[in-house]
C-alpha cells in the first residue's frame, strides 16, 4: 500500500514550513532527528526540497546541509524534447548552503568534489521511435564513456531456438508433465520457426552476450549466454498446457540434443502441479524428489525431502489464525502425498492460543493441538504472537524507557508483534527461548535469550529519538554458577546520523574507542581510526562508486608509514602480465574490464613487526571468459612475475562445475612448483551429472588437495556423505542438511566431530574427539566448542600429556602446510578414580565478535583486524594486557580461497579467533569453512552438498561456488551469492544478476546492476531516520556510512527508493498496522518475501484494499512506485485509473456489503490518486499525438496475469 500512501500522503499534508521561494513549485519536507514541538532550524533534522518545472515534473532536489561539511548536495533532473528522462545525474555536493533554495547551476561545483573532472551522468540512448526503447546505457565516469551496454531487439530465426514440449497426464493427484520434442506444425525439425519468438540481445562493456528468447505469452523460453562464437550456454524453460513451467533444462543438459530420463534426473529441474496450480512435487539436480502439502486456504502444511521420505517424516507448520506461524514439528507418522493432502483438502490448518496448552519435548506449547492430534510427537519451534506466553522473565529495563504492554485494554500495545520464539535442539530436548520488548512506538529494544545449558544473553538498547542506538548493554552468562559478562557499547552521530564515534567496554575494563568514522562529501567512509590510534585507515572510490584503494598513500613506502595493510583493487586497468605462459594457457589472457569483475588487487603487508614487506606489492592478475567466470589467477611474486607462485587456473563445464584446476605454490622459499593438477569427474560422457564423483591428481602431491581418486558417495539429498582422499571415511547429517557426525582416519588413531544444531540450523555446539591406540593403551582428547549467541567457548580434556590443537588425522584433513599451530595446551591427565582433574579455566570463554574483530577474552585483548573487500582476514593486530602491539595473524589466500602455503604467520587453532579467515568464515578441522548453511571446500573451489537456494540460479550446478568468480561475490550464508538491481524506486539483491547485461535481461531495459561496493545516500529506514550512505556488498548486506552492517530485518526507506531487506522472516504480519486509514492489506511493500519480492498472501478484510493489490502488480510489471511512479510515470496511467475506477465502484455501489468506513476509504484512495495522477495525464494527452492507444498499450503490458486476488 505505501505506493499509495506517500502520494497521498503529499496531498492530505499541510505544509507548515515558511515559503522558500514564490516562482518555483516545491515540495519540502523535514524528518527531525531530535524531539521538536515547533518547526525548528537548528535542531538535527533531514531536509529536502523537490522542485517542480511548469508541467509537474521533478527538475531538482535538494538535500539541505546533507553533507558531512554541512553543505547542500543537489540533484539535476533533465528531460529531452520528448519529455524522456534520458541522463541521470549523480548528486553533488554544493561549495555551501542555501538552506533549501533552488540551485541556479547545481553541477557547478562538481569539479571539487570527489568526482573530479569525471563525467557524472549517465546516458541512455533511445531508438528514434514510439516505443523509446533503449539501444545504448552508458555509466558515469570517463573511462565508461565509450563502453555502453547495447541493446537489440529481433526475433528468432529458423533453427536458433530448440522447441520442447511438455505433455501433462493427470496422475495421483496431481498434473504431471512428460518432455518430449516438438513435432507440431509450428515446429521446424524440433526447432521454432522463424519469426515465432521475441528475441532481446544484450551486450554488456565488455562485449559479453545475454540473448532472451520470449513468446507472445511473456514467458521466457531461453537465456542463452554467449561462451564463444562457437559454444553457448543455453537455459530452456519449458511450460506445460496450462503455463506452469515444468522443466528447466541448464546448460550442460540442452548442449546433447533432447535430454533423457536419466538427463533430466541428474541435471534438470522438474516440477509437478495439482488441480489448484499449487506447486506439490519438484525434483532439483542432485537431489531427489521433494513434496508439498497445502491446506484449504493454499498454505503450504506438510513438507518432506527425499531423506526424510526414507525415516517416514514430515515437517509440519501450523499457523494461528492470522496466518502467523505457530508452531513447527515433526509429523512421524508418515503416509504418502496424495492420502496426506486429501486429509486436508477442505481444512483450515489453524491452531488458537491456549493458556493450557500441550507438552511436548519436555516443553509445553501455549496453543491447541487440533489438527494431526497424537501425530506431532516432535515439536521444533514455536513463535508466540500479540501476548507474552506464560513463564516469560520480566523486562530488565535498565535504560527506564515506556514499553508497550500485552493488556489489549490499552490503546497502545503488542498486539501483532512477534514476542517470543521457542527453538529446540535437534539432538536433544532443550531449548532456546528468544524474548523482545518493545517501546511505546513499536521499536524492538530489549531482547532476552535464554540458551539451551541455562544460561542467557540480554541485549537492551537505548534508542535516539530519530530510532539509532545511542547506548547499548549486552550481558551474557553460559550457564548459571559462571561470572557474567557484560557489553557496554555507545555511539555517537553527526547532524544526519552518519556514526562517527563506536565505544566498547567489556566487564569492568577501561572503555575503548573502537572505531572513529569521517568521510568524504559524498558521504563515503573516507577513513577510520581503530583502537585509539592503533591504525588509521583510509578508502578511496571510483566514480561507480567501487572500492579501489585501503591505505592508498603507503603503497610506496617501505615501512607502510606505520600501517599494516595496503590494498589497490583494479578494474579497467592493468598493470601485470596478460598471460605468463600463452603455451600453457592459451587464450587465459589478463585484459581490463568494465563490467565489474577485478582485473588485478595488489597488496602489501606487514605480517611480523619489524619486518618490512619487499617495496613491490604482491599482485594477482585475472582472467575471465564469456560467462564472467574465473578461469586464472595469476600471482606476481614481488621478485619474479614471472615465476607462477600460488596461481590457480580453472576449466569448466557448461553448468559451471570446475573440470580441471591447476594451482602451484613455493614451499619452504623453493622456487614455484606445481603442487595440484586436478581432473574433476562428474561421470561418464553419456551420463554426466553435478556431483564430483572422483578426483584424480596427476601430481601426487599431498600439498594443496590430498589427491587419491577415491570415490566420494552422496545421500538422496545430494549431501556427500565422504571424502577418503582427506580419509573423512562418513559424514551424517540432520534434517537440515547439516553434518552433524563426521569421523576421520583409520585406527589406531581416529577423530570424531559431533555437532549440535538448534532446529533454526544455528550451530550451539562441536566436540572433537581423537582416540588413539597402542601398546599402552587408548588414550584420547576431546575439545568441546560452545557457540553461544556470537560468545564461543572451549573446554578442552584429555587422558594426559601435551596436546596440539591438531590431532595428526585432522591435520591431514585440514592442509597442514599453510598454518602453524595457535597454541600448545598442557592438559591434565586422568585421575586415579577415573574422574576428569579439571583445568580450573576451563570451560573457558574465549573470545566474541566486536564491529572491528574480535575480544580475546583470555588476553583482555581487542582484535582488529583488515580485511579486503570481499571480507577476507588479512592481517590481525591488537594492544595486548601490557600495552605491547602485536599481529597476531596474517593471510594471503588463493582465489578460490586456500591459504597460500607456509605464509609463516598464519595460525589454526581449535577454538581460536584465529580461525575466521576467508570471507571471514570459520575454519574447520576438516579444512573446510562454514558459511552457516553448508560447508565450502576451498581446496576444491565448490560446495558440499546442495544449494538450498538453488532454484534462484538455475543455469548453475547447485555446488558452485560464487558463480566461479570467487574474487567479485561471496556466498554470505552458503544460501545464495548475491548482487544488487535498481528498478525504479526499488532496490533488491538477485542471485542471478551479476553484470548489466544480466539486469536487463532479468528485469528489462530500465533495470540497474548494482555491483559491490555501489552506494545509496539517502533517508533511512522507519527506525532510524537520518541522512545516510549505504553501501551494497555482492554478499547480500548492507553497510551504513560507518561500515558497520545494519539490521537485515528492515527495509531501508530513502527517499525516493525502497532497499529491500534480507531476512526470511520479514514476511511478518506484525507490520500490518502501519497503513494508510488502518488498513489491513500490507501492499507492494510490507511484507515482502527474502530477496525483495513483494507478497501478496495476506487476505484483505476489507473490500477497498483489494484495488491495492492489482495496482501494485501493474506498477511491478512497469518496474515503477510511489511518487515517481504516480505524479511522472506516463506508463502507469492506465494502472492508476484503472485503481481509480474499482475503488470509485466501491465507494458508490450501496449494494457491494461494504461497511461505511470502508466506502470512506474507498472513495478517499480513489479521489486522491485519480487527483495525482492527473497532470501526467493532461501533459501525456497533450503532447502524445497516440496518446489513447499508448496508454492502452502500456496498460495492457501492466496487466498481464494481473487480477485483486491476494496471491501472487
């Protein structure tokens, strides 16, 4: 509904400012950062005026004092002489302020800001004819100026496009679909024929190729990516008779011809329907076929994976009435799809609160237990809505703010806020349970966790008025009998709320400045001083808006000035070698690039006091081909570029899996030598599929991969279930995929790592266990992790003796050659009696997370650390106890992540902070890193088990790693690897857009690739109003202009885009209150599913809401919203006037049942947006001699499968 409300909002507003000028038209508007009851110049505030030319169109904004200098920073907005907004200003800084008058020339002062003499606009070139369509994009800045994105628009020709048929049969319930090549009369030997589909060519700066094929039916039928002139990567769609899409076919299957069955099950992605067109069984690459079960109202109940049909499981969810999950569980009475969803067929699975309740799992659950009853013996979660559930602790409220209450008799109160949320063990019956209080305007401020041993962590936050934390206290206890901990933590802000000062206390020591922020006048962090004056370091940008430079002034100096770490990322330049060996890798040529991907880094660093690093810095170099896939990195050794040290270069097949690698290393100061020489097997040429089945390594060289060519096996779910070459003989996984056992080597010395998970997948708890036997007998160690709200802990025990961290298996799985062990523990033996002499430090709190690092909990230290710009540790530095500076860690990785081999001050240890490295992800014994969702080999270059999100990036195999370009993305959770697109006023991240040319392919010619390090300056979020940049990272967050990454539950509202959050849970109804007259249907915005996507499940309560849902679906097909969208958007004014039209018959049908407020809204809503979108309609009647048949024709494209039902 807010592409509803902020127009209104503009009209039923009085305005309440004194007038700026008396000759332009302007809308102005001020958000105070402080408590005012009067207007106000002096109090902190964001101030912005939009000014008007004579036709209702924007012309300029203005940002009053919105630069860190406290300047104005405004925005040209200019038309061609057919009213097309064709160039896009960047905002530029002013040389002062006029407090929020008009600019005469607002580019002037361009050339002494940031941007230099560097172009700050971008073009699009439109095709001289109705429709404008875009031929050419060209970026800002100067070295883009002759790189455009190009567009073509054609159809097909014969023979270009393969024709495949999905025939349905009705079958168990359900519309099941068979492949089969085409041989109807519209089909030319199994192709299209000529002319039959709409052809879209898009060619990004580098020349790289993104071809759509589209029927008349707008359904995409082909993405086809151009390798070479010889080789494309092709992705069919295929759809069955009632348009449901039925097979997706990647690459690696369409290059053979028509797939067979065992084509289809190892490499495509199939999907059956039932009679509701309700998704009920899909097959994905890998795994085996999973099953939906839907009640009456279409929510998905009952759900079950290919190893969970082998134990006769379900996973259950039950809702409350509102459509809130309840609770989850597991179903462990089995039964087969089709029984299971008749059962349910007319039901409304819905559960009410109860103060009674049911036990189960040694907890009791505050709802009804109606449905399925005796069948659910395992509960999982369950969420409690509206009332604290009985047994919930008293807020603390240390900071003495009004809380909102659970007594409905107030008119303020929880009501639709979640409160509480249950989590059990999946291996035992505790529990996690997660409290959080409110204040009195809905703002979280207290959470209260109590963990699964007992103990807690309270986190309570003083809020500024404007929503940003001004204070902070987190205490956190283990379990009951230890000392607690407590976490002190303040900030301080600028006038536009950019942080500026981050404080930290831990316990009752003194008070650090962690982090002090200053930035440059387009609101880029320009430096930070960390630790006091421990290291000052400063970044520097391109014109795009990338990361180029940290510490870019000490690259020349030998000492590094007194820093630590310097860093020079290139794109379009190139300084090394193209190829160090055009014999041995033919057409793998280092070249410059525009579209994004890194073509060099170089880095110097200290990694051991006193010792300066050679004065040339270490370079990788890299290559790419037409896929934007990594296929080399060649390193340039400071004393011989020459030489091949720690270079890795890749071949791959279609889907993206790694074929071949090659990777060399110089071990104990020896020359380069080559340490892997991998061939990848993924089956027979006649029945390849993604799982690596085998690993041949023609070196033999246990250094880099083990190599063996053992066999690796796999469960149902595509999990590998062992890795001999590294002698992980089994690994065990729960229901979420995760390893939950994994034993390693052969007697007489084994290790087995058990690992405990709540049934969320966040990780509580490893115990690491080496049995050793002999001629004296067995003795052994175990090392036991608790992972406990970002507090990690380590109690270490054994039958005696000294103890490395690494027992000699693990080592062997790990890569013993790149770290040096972080510390050698004496470990009492056994007592005579057969007890534990227990260690009186352990269990030992080791350390816990801070925004710059880490607190070494044991050392009283705090822990800095630089890290590149794909979060890769590279140098750990601290002020110990004693006041003493230290580098407590150094790496430098491959760049597909390996540590390079013998770096010298690299460190592993079990338990250890030490161990966050690549992508600033833990480490394992196994050498494999955790990334939350699934575990990366980096050895390998490739996942572990399946891509839980794999049907967002369908033309790649489900065990990639960052779309093979691992030195531009990171996978941020092992879920998904993430870029940024600008449509309109939204701003979402999409696993498959990596470049411009995927942008526009995915979301059409107006959409905008936002690459790493892309910034938006602007007003935040509902909870923390202020002048902001934000900067967009490729792994899915978003940093504020202090670089600290801000809360992933809520959008970020700016001022004319909305940035979409991240979170799985914001489909929260809690929010369902903040709409225009109290309405109940949340609209385009709220909520929203993970990466951005508007949902539209909730079902209105009242008739003037559904208009909302249909207008808000035409505005996403015209890829527009809010304001822009509905005073300038020519597009959308068959879309608005068809919204004006249902709300109108609404408001006057007396017959319709509508209640009275419901007409006052109807007629509200309808008046006022047909008022606001009158004067594009009198300029578009105006000037469009075709006017009535554009805007019937861009209605018809708004429309298409547009209805009000709420399901999207």
């Amino acid at each position: 509904m807010k592409k509803i409300i902020i127009p209104i909002g503009m009209l039923i507003t009085q305005s309440v400012f004194a007038q700026l000028t008396s000759t332009e038209n302007y809308i102005q508007s001020k958000t105070y950062l402080e408590a005012v009851t009067t207007t106000s110049t002096t109090a902190r505030q964001i101030e912005t005026v939009q000014y008007f030319d004579g036709l209702g169109r924007p012309k300029q904004i203005v940002n009053v004092k919105a630069s860190p200098l406290g300047r104005d920073v405004a925005t040209k907005i200019e038309y061609d002489g057919f009213g097309r907004q064709t160039i896009d200003y960047l905002p530029v800084p002013q040389s002062g302020t006029q407090n929020g008058a008009i600019i005469p020339d607002p580019l002037a002062n361009a050339a002494n800001t940031p941007y230099g003499s560097e172009k700050i606009y971008s073009e699009k070139i439109l095709e001289s004819s109705p429709l404008s369509r875009i031929q050419q994009q060209i970026q800002v800045g100067n070295d883009w100026a002759a790189k455009p994105v190009k567009f073509q628009y054609e159809v097909n020709t014969i023979g270009e496009v393969k024709k495949f048929v999905a025939t349905t049969s009705w079958l168990n319930g359900e519309i099941q679909s068979q492949l089969n090549p085409a041989t109807d009369p519209d089909s030319e030997n199994g192709n299209y024929k000529a002319g039959q589909l709409y052809k879209n060519v898009v060619t990004d700066e580098d020349e790289n190729k993104t071809i759509e094929f589209k029927n008349g039916r707008g359904q995409t039928i082909l993405v086809r990516k151009v390798l070479s002139a010889t080789e494309n990567a092709d992705t069919y769609y295929v759809y069955n008779e009632y348009d449901q899409l039925a097979f997706v076919i990647p690459p690696l299957a369409s290059v053979s011809g028509f797939p067979d069955l065992s084509t289809l099950d190892k490499l495509c992605y199939q999907y059956h329907y039932d009679g509701r067109n309700r998704l009920v069984e899909k097959k994905l690459p890998g795994k085996g076929w999973e099953y939906m079960v839907y009640d009456k109202t279409d929510r998905l109940i009952l759900t079950q994976d290919a190893n969970l049909k082998l134990q006769n499981k379900w996973i259950i969810t039950k809702y409350d009435q509102l459509g809130r999950v309840a609770y989850t569980g597991f179903l462990t009475t089995g039964g087969g799809r089709v029984g299971r969803q008749n059962e349910i067929n007319n039901l409304v699975i819905a559960e009410e609160r109860s103060t009674t309740g049911f036990t189960r799992n040694g907890m009791t659950v505050y709802y009804t237990d109606t449905y399925f009853v005796g069948e659910v013996q395992t509960i999982l979660s369950v969420n409690y809505y509206d009332t604290y559930p009985q047994g919930s602790p008293a807020a603390n409220n240390q900071f003495s703010e009004a809380l909102l209450t659970d007594n409905m008799a107030q008119p303020r109160n929880t009501k639709g806020l979640p409160l509480a949320s249950y989590v059990k063990n999946i291996e035992d019956d505790n529990w996690t349970k997660t409290f959080t209080w409110y204040d009195t305007r809905g703002r979280a401020i207290e959470t209260h966790s109590i963990n699964h041993l007992g103990g807690y962590t309270r986190t309570e936050s003083k809020l500024h008025f404007a929503g940003v934390a001004q204070n902070t206290v987190t205490r956190h206890l283990r379990r009951v009998g230890e000392p607690e901990v407590t976490v002190k933590e303040r900030f301080n802000y600028d006038s536009q709320n950019r942080l500026l000062k981050h404080y930290h206390q831990v316990d009752y020591w003194p008070e650090q400045l962690l982090v002090e922020n200053s930035y440059n006048e387009l609101s880029q962090l320009k430096n930070k001083v960390v630790g006091g004056n421990l290291q000052s370091i400063d970044y520097a940008y391109n014109i795009r808006g990338w990361m180029t430079d940290i510490n870019p002034a000490q690259m020349s100096l030998p000492d590094l000035g007194g820093k630590l770490f310097t860093y020079k990322i290139k794109y379009n330049q190139k300084n090394g070698t193209t190829n160090p060996d055009q014999a041995q890798f033919p057409g793998k040529n280092v070249k410059p690039m525009y579209n994004g991907n890194i073509v060099e880094v170089d880095w110097r660093a200290v990694e051991s006091l006193g010792a300066n690093p050679p004065l040339e810095p270490k370079r990788y170099s890299y290559a790419y081909d037409g896929l934007n896939r990594l296929t080399a990195g060649y390193y340039q050794n400071p004393s011989n570029p020459w030489s091949k040290e720690h270079t890795e270069v890749m071949d791959y097949d279609l889907n993206g899996n790694i074929t071949k690698l090659y990777r060399t290393s110089a071990m104990n100061g020896t020359t380069a030598m080559v340490i892997d020489e991998l061939v990848y097997n993924y089956g027979p040429p006649t029945s390849l599929g993604n799982r690596l089945l085998d690993v041949k390594d023609n070196r033999n060289n246990k250094a880099g991969y083990e190599g063996g060519g053992n066999t690796i096996a796999y469960d149902p779910n595509g999990n590998m279930t062992d890795m001999l070459d590294k002698q992980i003989t089994s690994i065990g996984y729960n229901f979420l995929n995760l390893p939950r056992t994994l034993n390693i080597g052969y007697d007489p010395v084994t290790t087995q790592i058990k690992t405990n998970y709540r049934t969320d997948g966040v990780k509580l708890r490893k115990e690491n266990t080496t049995n050793s036997s002999g001629v004296a007998g067995v003795s052994w160690t175990k090392e036991i992790t608790d992972y406990l709200d970002g507090f990690q802990y380590l109690n270490k025990t054994s039958s005696g003796g000294a103890v490395e961290m690494l027992s000699r298996e693990t080592r062997f799985a790990l890569e013993q050659q790149a770290f040096s062990v972080a510390d050698r523990i004496v470990i009492p033996p056994v007592d005579g009696d057969g007890g534990i002499v227990k260690n009186p430090h352990n269990p030992e709190l080791q350390f816990f997370p801070t925004a710059e690092g880490f607190y070494d909990y044991q050392k009283k230290m705090y822990i800095y650390q630089y890290k590149d710009h794909l979060g890769n540790v590279r140098v750990s530095f601290g002020k110990n106890s004693s006041g003493a500076f230290e580098i407590t860690d150094a790496n430098d990785y491959y760049p597909f992540g390996m540590n390079h081999l013998k770096t010298g001050n690299a460190f592993f240890g079990v338990g250890s902070y030490k161990n966050h490295k690549y992508n600033g992800k833990e480490l394992q014994e196994t050498g494999m890193y955790d990334y939350g969702a699934r575990m990366y080999m980096a050895d390998l270059g490739r996942w572990s088990v399946v891509d839980p999100l794999a049907e967002t990036s369908r033309r790649w195999s489900p065990y990639t790693y960052a779309y093979n370009n691992s030195v531009r993305f990171i996978d941020p959770d092992g879920m998904q690897n993430k870029d940024w697109v600008e449509r309109g006023s939204q701003i979402f991240y999409d696993a498959s857009v990596k470049s411009q040319a995927d942008a526009t392919a995915a979301y059409g010619e107006n959409a905008k690739h936002l690459g790493e390090g892309s910034t938006v300056t602007s007003v935040t979020n509902g909870q923390a109003d202020g002048e902001f940049q934000y900067t967009l990272h490729n792994n899915g967050t978003v940093t504020d202009a202090g670089g600290n990454v801000i809360d992933n539950t809520q959008d970020i509202e700016v001022r004319d885009k909305t940035i979409f959050s991240n979170c799985s849970d914001c489909l929260n109804p809690g929010t369902l209150n903040k709409n225009l007259f109290g309405l109940t249907y949340p609209g385009g915005d709220n909520p929203k599913t993970y990466g951005g996507d508007w949902s539209y499940q909730y079902s209105p309560l009242l008739q003037s809401e559904y208009p909302a849902i249909g207008h808000d679906k035409r505005y996403d097909n015209l890829g527009t919203e809010g304001a822009m969208g509905l005073f300038t958007d020519t597009r959308a004014i068959g879309a608005d006037y068809k919204f004006v039209a249902q709300e109108l018959k609404i408001a006057l049908n007396p017959f319709n049942g509508a209640i009275s407020t419901d007409k006052k809204a109807a007629g509200m809503l309808g008046v006022g947006l047909g008022i606001a979108a009158a004067p594009k309609t009198i300029f578009k009647l105006a000037t469009d001699g075709n006017a009535f048949y554009n805007i019937y024709q861009d209605y018809k494209t708004s429309n298409k499968g547009v209805s009000n039902t709420p399901k999207k």
